[in-house]
C-alpha cells in the first residue's frame, strides 16, 4: 500500500507510524467520518493458500475482530471497523497519542519506571483485563509493546483477539508450525510453552506479571540471552524479589508479583480484579509451584528483545480531543456476542428471548442473503457512540441535476459507514445513518435505482434489528416493489427483499403471512437457483420455522429434517448452517413429545459447537440449555440440575452475572431443585432470580413473572398458601394490565389463582373440621 493510497474508498493511509511481525501500522483519515484513526494491515494473505484455507483465514479474522470491537473500556483500545483490501486484511482503531512501555523503558535508557507510574500502570492494566475476562476475552500476548500510555497518563492494551488470530493463522513470521510465538519468550506463561495446558485468563495473569517485573527493575524476570535458559526459568525457577534488584519498591507490589509469576495457574491470584486491592495491601507471603516438564521442540526457539514492537509505533501527531475519543466511554452492556444474521454467511441468528424451561425455544429463521455481497451483519455490543459527519444535503440538493464522482463517493462512504456501525450492533445509530444516504441518493440518482435500493434495504435491516418491526416492513415492502420493477421479481436481489419481508412478518407474529410469502419465495428461488442451493436451503429453513410457529408441526419437522439432511451433504455435518438446522429439528421433535430424540440431537449439536465454536460460546451453551429443558421433561431432574448449575457458571464467566441468560440458566436450575422435591432451596432460587430479573428487566417483563409465579409454587408446595395467592394475583393482574384479558398467558395466571384459592379454602374447611 502506497502512502495516501484510499482503502475500502473510505480510509486515506498516509505514514507508517509501526512495523512488527504481524504487519504494519499507518496513520490514517477516516473520510466518511472526517477524523484521524489507526489502520493496522496485517500480512498479506499470499497466493499459495487454496481458496478454502484462505476463507477460513478470513473468517477468523472477522470473528477475532468483532470480539476486540465489542470491547469497550478506557484501557482498551478502540477498534472503530475492519476489513480486506487487496488480499490484505486491516483493522480500524483509535489513533493513540502516546508511548508503549518498550519505548518508554528504552527512552528512559532501560531504567525501570518511577514507582508511582509502575503502581499506576500495574492498577490500570489490571482494571482492563478483569473487565476483558468478564467477557471471556483472553489477550494471549500481553508484552510491553502492546501496552501504550498516553500523554494524559492514560494506559491502554492493544491488540486484544488479534494476537490469537495471528498465532493460528501463521500471518508473524515468529511461529513455529505449533503456533507457539518464537521470538518473545520473556512474557510467556509455562503453560504457553509446553503447548497442553489450557490457556485462559490466568495465562494473562503470568504475562502481566513479567510486564510487571520489567517495567519496576528493568530487566525482565528471566534476563538471559539463551532461549534453553529462558523457558527453563519460566518452568521451574522462582525469579529474584523485585526489592532484590530495586530496594525501594512496595512490598505488596513484590509480593504480588511474584504471586503472578507462579507456575501453577491456580497458585495466581483468581482474576485481575484482587490486583489493585493487593497493590495497597498484598498478602503475607508469595506462592509458587512444582515444575512442568519442559517441552522437546522448545531448543528450536530463538531468543528475541524482551520487549519487541509489534503494533503501536512512535506515534508523532499531535493530539486532537475532539477525534482521538479517548475521553468519553459507554457503559459495557455485556451481552454476550451473537451469531452473524445469515444474510452473507448464512448462520441463523439464535434468539435469546427469555423463556421458562418448560418451554423449548425453536431456533430464528435466518434472514436472506444480502444484497451487498461479502456484508457481514453482526450483533455486538456497541462500542461508544461514533461522531457521524452532517448530512450533506444542501450540496446534495445543489447538484441534483448532474451529481458529480466527489458526490457519489461520498454517498458510497456514507453507506459503508452505516454498514460499519451495523456490524458493530449499533443498529439505531446506522438507521439514520442509512436513512439520510436514501434520501440523498434517491434525489441525485432517482428512487429505483440499485443503489438508493440497497441503501434502503439496509435501512430496513437496521430498523427490523432495532425492533421497529412495522418500519422495517414498510421499507423492505418497497425495496422489493423497486426491485421488481427494474430487475424483476426472480432477481436473486428481490428475492432477499422479500424474504426479508417475511422476516419482519414473523417478528410482528403475522405468521400466516409470513408462510405466504417464504412459500412464493421458495418456489422462485428452486426455480431460478434449484432446489439445493445455499439461499434456497435458508429459505426452506424459514418456512420450517413458521410451519412450527403455525402450528403445523409434522410438516415443519418433515421440511426442517429435509434441509438438515440437503445441508450436511452440501456444506459438512459440523457446519453452522447444518447445525442451525439440526437445532430446529430438535426443537420441533421436543414439540412432538419426543424428548429422547429431541436430547439426543441438542447433545449431538452442542458437542459439535463446542468443537467448533468452544465450550462456552453461546450457540454451544444455548443447545445444552435446551438439553436440559429435555431432561427436566423426561424426568431426569438431577441431571438437569447439574446442567443447568453448569451453565450458570458458564454464562456467569462469559456475559456476567445479571445477563438474562445467566438469569434463565439459574431459573432452570431453581425448577429443577423443586422437581427434586427441595423446595426450600428451590425457593430461595426463584426469589433470588426475580430479584435479579425485576431489577435488570423491569417488574413487569415475562421473564420477571416467570420467576414470580416460581415463588407461587414454591410457597405453595411449602404449604404457605397465603403468600403463593398474593404472588399469584399479582402476575395475574400484571398480565391482564400488559398483556390483555384474553391472551393465554393472562388467563393461566387467572387458572393458577383460582386452583391456589380452591386448595387453600379446601385446606381451611378441613382445618376447621379438625377443630
């Protein structure tokens, strides 16, 4: 890439600013925008690798970006967009003003830091990883180099996900064929060199504490030139105190360190949040641990500089408030990341909509293929809010007549823009993004034409996924009338609107129109695609869902097992489209009553997800949670306990404790305790996650009066019928207020407070005879 060169028609790439294994790292302009940001191009991808190793390539790429822009937190770094140009893949960041702490320890002639900024960055640094390990995010490759501090004295970590990324994919030239990082060995923990222990966030932990070490006595915990001697260190060797090389240091800060530096993973502190605590405290003594076998292949490692550059160089402009964003932040909201929608890639967007466990919830039907080919559409928690330019309208409105390149270009990198902010799950704020670029490219190109259309589909796209169902249906309605008109009405691009459209009908319930219109598109699509085509396959995927939403169950498991069966022999039996469909398949089997088979499919698909995805990934998690809604219905209560107290646990790491689904994993738990007869605990359970779920969802929410009707039962099967009525009336007044006297879910809660009335006036009258 040539200096000014624009990429992706958006960012002006203007100096190499820093260059390490992985690529390098230019000052840049984002145009659409109008402000100065950070694009880091990694290696290019290279022609020697076949198409199917390369799609995979770029499919970790995404997944690995989309974890670091989810991350929002002031001492990380902000990852603004993503992408591929030219076959070589780049991400979008924050232009930081500042230096990391190789270059600051090389400034300061390989001194070690004043003790109030190693205690300053130490609590800082701490304070970012245990908000990254809450979200299950593991650095990997935490170093000197990737830990920058600002001019304001502001400490930030770079390249979160990334680092994983690059070791398995080959992209730094310091691998080996293992995936082991050959040149820095320094800040590696013993279970990163040997290759079999796990890695998790305690890896970081060790990592920290060799930053620690370094950047407080100058050298870091293993300052040897010899490979063999370094990796022998980290195995089995305690270092010297800090004090040892630096009197003047804390003494909690020694001892904490050197409680980082234990071999053993479970003889480090529990989670980065004990650091900044220990920082003014510290613990009586340090832990250590027995020595791991050193692994053979470790005598081909080369030793590198302890604390090589390898993403953030000097960075020389000067700092601007107004584009840097370094001082203003959101609130992380700490959903866990969702599956893309399936419109580019076909993966279904499972919904997380709370439900009791008693009742399975069915996989989403995924959306249709984009009309913006190789678009990804992801649902992340957004990340800040991004300072979007002014509408040009009034040199829109000027240049109607003859709109010129400039112009169109702009429009262009407005709309991407907006898909930016999309993919980054920020659909309110690419809504009107998208909004204003329909209404300025229907002015200078006219309304039909493919461009105002596609702006407009993803304006409607937007809107379904901001849950403004009766938008969204307005504007895919006239996509499709567009379209139909000018490409006619078995362009493929058509076709995606209308199904599009379905989509939005089952949103708002209108299933019967919903099944209408995925009929017609079925059928337009086998007849221009043919019956096995990937859109074609996701399309019958739709019409099983809604055949099940309608009620018709033996005809959507039919058609579901159909598509399962055409999808395992095109695309793989692991794939996440055959898994999807197997998903629903299962779902529909439990709606049968055939809850063997119904478990036997979700523990077939959730192994295949933890293999593929991860143990605790939500798709994997979600397929063992409707696993045990199958063993609670077949009687297995203990089982089911155990399950669900594992996916508490499991959800509790990965989104938190007040996430819903961390809530309706222990709800699941709270009813299996009751089926095992343990109704104290099972109440204590219910009253516990309504507590939660009022103060997280709001009193009046489904999920909310799930809980409270568990109470209901709780008390009743604990013979304390007053308290279960009050409980009772109380969902029963709530769901007639919000929901209606009619709706089912009302006139079960009036069913539930009248059998609690009966029993509780029958037990009186029997105590009264008995007196």
């Amino acid at each position: 890439m040539a200096d000014t060169r624009l990429i992706q028609g958006r960012y002006r790439l203007h100096e190499v600013i820093g260059r390490g294994g992985m690529g390098e790292v230019w000052r840049a302009t984002d145009e659409a925008l109008g402000r100065r940001v950070a694009v880091k191009c990694l290696r290019p991808l290279g022609p020697q690798r076949d198409p199917a190793s390369l799609t995979v390539l770029r499919e970790r790429f995404r997944r690995e970006a989309r974890v670091a822009a989810a991350l929002q937190h002031r001492g990380i770094t902000v990852v603004h967009d993503f992408g591929e140009s030219d076959g070589v893949l780049f991400l979008v960041m924050e232009l930081l003003d500042g230096r990391n702490l190789s270059q600051l320890l090389g400034d300061n002639g390989k001194a070690p830091l004043p003790v109030d900024q190693v205690v300053d960055i130490a609590g800082q640094v701490a304070d970012a990883l245990a908000y990254t390990h809450r979200q299950g995010v593991v650095h990997r490759d935490l170093k000197p180099a990737n830990i920058v501090r600002l001019g304001d004295g502001a400490v930030k970590i770079c390249d979160f996900g990334i680092a994983r990324f690059a070791a398995d994919n080959g992209i730094t030239s310091r691998l080996t064929g293992t995936g082991i990082a050959m040149g820095t060995p320094h800040y590696m923990s013993p279970e990163q060199i040997g290759g079999g222990g796990e890695i998790d966030h305690r890896s970081d932990l060790y990592s920290l504490g060799c930053v620690l070490y370094e950047i407080a006595t100058g050298v870091p915990p293993f300052d040897l030139e010899d490979t063999w001697a370094v990796l022998v260190g980290h195995r089995d060797t305690v270092p010297a105190p800090l004090r040892s090389h630096r009197p003047e240091l804390p003494a909690a800060l020694d001892l904490l360190v050197l409680d980082l530096l234990a071999k053993a993973p479970e003889a480090r502190p529990a989670d980065a949040g004990e650091i900044r605590p220990r920082l003014a405290t510290g613990p009586a003594t340090a832990s250590s641990a027995p020595p791991r076998a050193l692994p053979g292949w470790a005598g081909r490692m080369t030793t590198g500089r302890p604390a090589a550059t390898t993403f953030v160089g000097p960075l020389t402009a000067p700092y601007d408030p107004a584009t840097a964003l370094t001082g203003e932040w959101t609130r992380a909201t700490a959903l866990p990341p969702r599956p893309a929608d399936g419109r580019a890639t076909g993966t279904v967007a499972y919904p997380y909509a709370p439900h009791a466990p008693e009742v399975p919830s069915p996989a989403a039907p995924v959306s249709a293929q984009t009309s913006a080919p190789g678009h990804d559409h992801s649902t992340l928690p957004g990340t800040g809010s991004i300072p979007l330019p002014a509408p040009a309208s009034a040199s829109v409105a000027a240049s109607v007549s003859a709109p010129t390149s400039e112009l169109l270009a702009v429009l262009a990198g407005r709309h991407r823009a907006g898909l930016g902010l999309g993919r980054l799950g920020r659909w309110e704020e690419a809504a009107e993004v998208h909004r204003t670029v329909v209404r300025d490219r229907g002015r200078v190109l006219g309304a039909d034409h493919p461009d105002t259309l596609a702006s407009r589909y993803e304006l409607a796209f937007a809107l379904a996924r901001s849950d403004r169902h009766a938008d969204a249906l307005r504007e895919f309605g006239g996509v499709s009338e567009g379209r139909a008109r000018t490409l006619g009405t078995d362009h493929a691009d058509t076709l995606a609107a209308r199904q599009e459209t379905a989509y939005v009908l089952g949103g708002l319930g209108r299933h019967a129109e919903a099944h209408s219109v995925y009929a017609a598109v079925l059928a337009a699509r086998e007849r221009s695609m043919g019956a096995e085509h990937p859109d074609t396959l996701r399309c019958r995927h739709n019409l099983a869902f809604t055949l099940g939403r309608l009620g018709r169950l033996a005809e959507a498991y039919a058609t579901a097992r159909e598509v399962a069966d055409a999808r395992a022999r095109l695309l793989g039996a692991d794939h996440a489209d055959t898994l999807a469909t197997r998903h629903e398949v299962a779902h529909l089997l439990g709606r049968l009553g055939r809850w063997a088979d119904a478990l036997t499919q979700y523990r077939e698909v959730a192994e295949a997800r933890a293999a593929a995805l991860g143990a605790d990934h939500a798709d994997t998690l979600a397929a063992r949670y409707e696993a045990g809604i199958c063993l609670g219905r077949l009687g297995r209560a203990e089982e089911a306990a155990a399950l669900y107290r594992e996916l508490a646990g499991a959800r509790t790491r990965t989104v938190g404790p007040e996430h819903p689904e961390t809530l309706r994993a222990r709800h699941g738990l709270g009813v299996s305790l009751g089926r095992l007869g343990r109704w104290e605990d099972a109440l204590a359970e219910a009253r516990a996650v309504c507590g939660l779920r009022t103060r997280v969802l709001g009193a009046d929410h489904p999920d909310t009066l799930v809980s409270r009707r568990e109470i209901a039962i709780g008390l009743g099967w604990l013979g304390r019928h007053d308290e279960a009525l009050d409980e009772y009336r109380r969902v029963a007044e709530t769901r007639t207020r919000t929901l209606g006297a009619a709706h089912p879910d009302t006139l079960a809660a009036r069913a539930d407070e009248a059998h609690c009335t009966e029993r509780r006036e029958r037990l009186g009258r029997r105590d009264h005879r008995t007196t």
